[in-house]
C-alpha cells in the first residue's frame, strides 16, 4: 500500500511529513529526502539540535563557513551556511513539537 504522507512542516526547501500508515517520517530538504522510522527521526533532530553553529563549522575552500551534518548514512553528509542552519534546526524542532502532540491526541 502506497503511504499517505500527512505534512507536518512544510516551508520553502524543507518538509517534514509522516505516513498515516506505516508512521514512517519523511525529512526532505531540497532535493534529498530521507526516511526515518519516528524514533530514529528523534534522535536524528535531537543530535542536530546539539550542534552549535559557531564551535562546528568549518570554512570552505569557496571561503564560506559551513557545517557539517552527518546523515542516516555514514557515506553522506550535508553541509549547511548558517542561515540554512539555523533554519533547519527551528522547522526540525517545528517537526518533533507536532510529532509529540499527535502522538499524545492519539492516546486519548
């Protein structure tokens, strides 16, 4: 069965949406899309929310400071500008407030 996606966040160049049926979680920024099963996706948005901007990032040869955001895969990577940074961390904490909520709704 195909799943049907229920959005959670979706702003310019970023949506965060669950299955309703296998309640697997998609984080999709850009062009990349990754699945997460709900915990997994926890921890993932915990883990970036604990990276700090200033002591992580690295400058590139292009001169721009970047961050460097390790993926599900240990063969890829994301590198983030500050303002992308930012950005994400706010929509993916967005994300894990609305997850949260449904799932307390869902037990009442």
């Amino acid at each position: 069965m195909p799943c049907t996606p229920e959005i959670l966040v979706d702003v310019t160049d970023l949506n965060v949406s669950i299955c309703r049926g296998c309640q697997r979680v998609g984080f999709s920024y850009k062009n990349v899309l990754i699945g997460f099963d709900k915990e997994d996706f926890k921890a993932f948005v915990y883990s970036f929310s604990q990276l700090q901007f200033e002591t992580s990032a690295v400058l590139f040869p292009i001169g721009e400071r970047r961050i460097i955001v390790n993926s599900v895969h240990c063969d890829i990577q994301f590198s983030f500008n500050r303002e992308e940074f930012e950005n994400i961390c706010v929509h993916l904490n967005q994300s894990i407030t609305l997850l949260n909520a449904k799932e307390i709704l869902s037990h009442h």
